[in-house]
C-alpha cells in the first residue's frame, strides 16, 4: 500500500488521498458491476460521487476489502432516502471541515469530497418529471413523448443509481 504522504529529501511533500481514492474505487465497481448505466454518461458519474462520498463520510473508505461488504448494509441505509441522506452529507462535511480548521492542517482527502459534493449540488441533469400527471394532458400527436423533462440536481439521480447498485451487489 502507498504511503498517504511522499516526498521528497527537502521536506515538501506531497499529501496523497487514499482515503478518497479508495472510496471512489469501490463505488465504481459496485456500480459497474451492478451495469445499470453506461460509465461514460452523467449518471453514472453522478453515482459513483454519491457512493464515494457515502463511504467516504461514513469512515468506510479507510477498512479493508473485506470490511467493505461489512458496510454495505449500512450504506444502503444511508442512500435510502434522498433528503436524509443530503443533509447527512452537509453536517459530514461541515463536521470535517470544522476539525481540519481546529486541528491547523488540512488534509489531501477532503477537498475531493467537497468538489464531488459541489458537482453532485450544482450539476443540473435532465430527467423525466416525476410529479407529471399523464391523466391531466391532453391533444397530443401520438407519436409525440408527453412526458415532460425538468432539470434536477445530480445527486438526486446519483443517489437512486447508488443506491439500487449497492442492493444488487
């Protein structure tokens, strides 16, 4: 295993996030070997953020191969519920950040977690309306899609995708 920090001779050294790296190395193969999107797409994208950052903040990210099939229960409690989940995220991160400040240094893992959080909170995806009610439209082509489509954060698409991909796994 590598180290967390290599430098050189003089002292300047460079902070490696492990923890970071490994949370999001297990996220993606949870969700390619769930194969329910493409990797190349947004979503996929979205997905791997959110199970990175769920094991990440839950202290996941720092066990072992086998203490990661300990945890994937817990994870899946996590990602269960969108609203739950996204403040839980929030506090983590403030919690994290907090300590980094008290303690006077700051560690190489979180800011990977901040941007992936900033991605998944400002990233806008298209997707179908949820709240779309098929019986109140009328006078379309047949051919046409009726369905309309709204913009919605990433992390609201990420987290399903996380979520189903941790309960196939």
């Amino acid at each position: 295993m590598m180290p967390e920090r290599a430098g050189s001779a003089s002292g300047d050294e460079l902070a490696v996030p492990m923890a970071w790296l490994y949370a999001e190395y297990v996220a993606d193969e949870v969700l390619r070997q769930a194969e329910l999107m493409q990797p190349t797409t947004l979503e996929f994208r979205a997905g791997r953020d959110a199970l990175a950052l769920t094991a990440f903040l839950s202290g996941g990210a720092q066990l072992s191969g086998a203490g990661v099939v300990s945890q994937l229960e817990h994870w899946c409690d996590l990602t269960a519920a969108a609203e739950p989940w996204h403040s839980w995220c929030s506090r983590r991160l403030q919690y994290l950040h907090r300590e980094e400040q008290a303690v006077g240094h700051t560690g190489a893992d979180l800011p990977f977690a901040r941007a992936a959080w900033r991605r998944l909170v400002e990233t806008e995806l298209l997707s179908a309306d949820e709240d779309y009610d098929a019986g109140t439209w009328e006078g379309a082509d047949v051919d046409e899609d009726p369905a309309p489509t709204v913009w919605t954060p990433a992390w609201q698409l990420g987290l399903p995708l996380a979520s189903l991909a941790l309960q196939m796994f």
